[in-house]
C-alpha cells in the first residue's frame, strides 16, 4: 500500500499512541480529529474535521492507503450522543473510504460488544462464542460499527478488520484489567498487523496483550500477523494486594464487561 494511513480520533488515548507508533513501522500518518492536535510530529500530516462530516471525511481519505478509525464515543453516554459519534461516524468512514477507493480499513470495536457474556471458567473465549451481549449503549454502538463493517466487506469488497480492544492503558489500572489489558506497544503492533495482512476480508479479532489471565483468544489475531510482547502478571501482584484477588462471584468479576454491566451504567429514564 502506497501513501498515508488515515487515523481518526486521533488526539485520543490510542490515537496518541498509534501517532508515534505507526511511523516507527513505516506507516506515514494523517491524523483527524475534531480538535487541533497537540505537537504534529515531523512528515505527520493533520485535518481538523468532525468525523460524521462526509465532505471532509472522503476528502480526507483521497490518497490514503488505508483508515484507522478511533474517533468516538469512548465510553458510556447518552443514546444521541453514542449513536450519532459512533454509529454514523463508522458509516461516515466506510462511506468516504469506499468513494475515494481505499480498500483497508481497520474500526475500533470493543469488548464492551460482548460484555454481558459470563466470565469463562475455563478455555478462553473465541471471537465467536455466543451472540453478541453488549452491556451499555457504548458496547451497542460497537455491535453496530462490527455490523457495519461486515456490510462493507461483502458488498463492496473492503478489507475490514474490527479489533475488540480491551484495556488499553500504560499499565493494568484494576485488577479486571489483568485479563482485559493491551498494552501500547502490543496496541501498536495489533494495527500494524491489521493493515499489513493480505486480503483479510472481513475479521473480527481481540485486541489484548498475551495476559496469563486472558479470557480472549487471541487466534485469530495472530493469524493476522499479530504477535503481543506484553503481559499484565508482572502487574498482579500490587493490584492484588491493594484490591484483593478478583472473584468470580464478585458481580465486577462475573461477567467480562466488568463494572459496565453493573445498575451504575442503567439508563436514565425518559419520560414518554
């Protein structure tokens, strides 16, 4: 693939992370974001845009080699905040990449698609374990970018990629995330396999580092090329001893979207 990759969302946690990282691999970047961004690094180029705007989007991807799309809602909000930032903001992008001809595009989806399946007891789990459980309007949000991608996929051949991303932190922050962490450097490489695998047609994979207390496996993401260097154990320790050890029975601990399926992350009400 020849020219820039296009990233969007880029002045958040991950995008930040990829804004260093991609390069280090050869990847040129073109960074979007609905902000100015902080310190554009030497050959970065820069958009500032709103990632619903298809104008500015598909002028955008002109020349791009591929897309990696994080721009979003990253977390639980509201449904008109979720669906408009997450769900027409990924069709906004398929939309724009299938018009200016890019044939890669990489989706941020999460664990939070699935996180009302129980903890497993044994065996980690697959991409394809069960329907998909979301546990808020967030993980809904992600159904919906996985759906979108698949559509993309068959009708117009894109190569779409969809990476559940768990825990992307600096280090493990709860002792859930000693199964749920990826770290930046494994965030990075995760990508890098993601736009680098030939002709993956449609996937959907795990994006965590290769933790002793995984529940997710990670099969198909090294199928991609994907080979995680991290693990969140050397971690263990301290989380530990400051939150004792995670039980199963522990409503945090029994399913695998942790907190987010817990009466705090309930919708508000809304009067008829």
């Amino acid at each position: 693939m020849s020219g820039p990759v296009l990233l969007t969302g880029a002045a958040g946690r991950i995008g930040t992370v990829l804004r260093q990282g991609l390069p280090e691999r050869g990847w040129p970047v073109r960074s979007l974001d609905v902000v100015e961004l902080p310190e554009p690094r030497p050959g970065e180029e820069t958009v500032v845009a709103d990632v619903t705007d298809l104008a500015a989007v598909t002028a955008a991807t002109e020349g791009a080699a591929a897309v990696v799309h994080l721009a979003g809602v990253s977390g639980e909000s509201t449904w008109a905040a979720v669906s408009h930032a997450n769900i027409q903001g990924t069709w906004t992008v398929l939309e724009a990449a299938r018009h200016s001809g890019v044939r890669r595009v990489v989706l941020a989806s999460s664990n939070h698609a699935t996180g009302f399946t129980g903890r497993p007891a044994s065996g980690p789990l697959g991409e394809h374990d069960g329907p998909s459980r979301p546990d808020t309007h967030y993980g809904v949000s992600k159904v919906a970018v996985e759906a979108l991608g698949s559509l993309y996929a068959d009708r117009y051949g894109l190569d779409v990629v969809c990476l559940r991303i768990g825990t992307q932190a600096p280090e493990p922050p709860t002792t859930r995330a000693l199964a749920t962490w990826l770290s930046p450097r494994d965030a990075v490489a995760l990508v890098d396999a993601a736009l680098r695998a030939p002709s993956p047609g449609f996937r959907v994979v795990w994006g965590v580092s290769a933790n002793t207390r995984g529940w997710w496996d990670l099969t198909a993401a090294r199928e991609l090329g994907y080979e995680p260097q991290d693990d969140a154990e050397p971690f263990a320790a301290a989380l530990v001893e400051a939150h004792g050890e995670p039980d199963p029975a522990d409503p945090v601990h029994a399913r695998v979207g942790g907190e987010f399926t817990l009466p705090a992350y309930d919708a508000e009400e809304v009067a008829p």
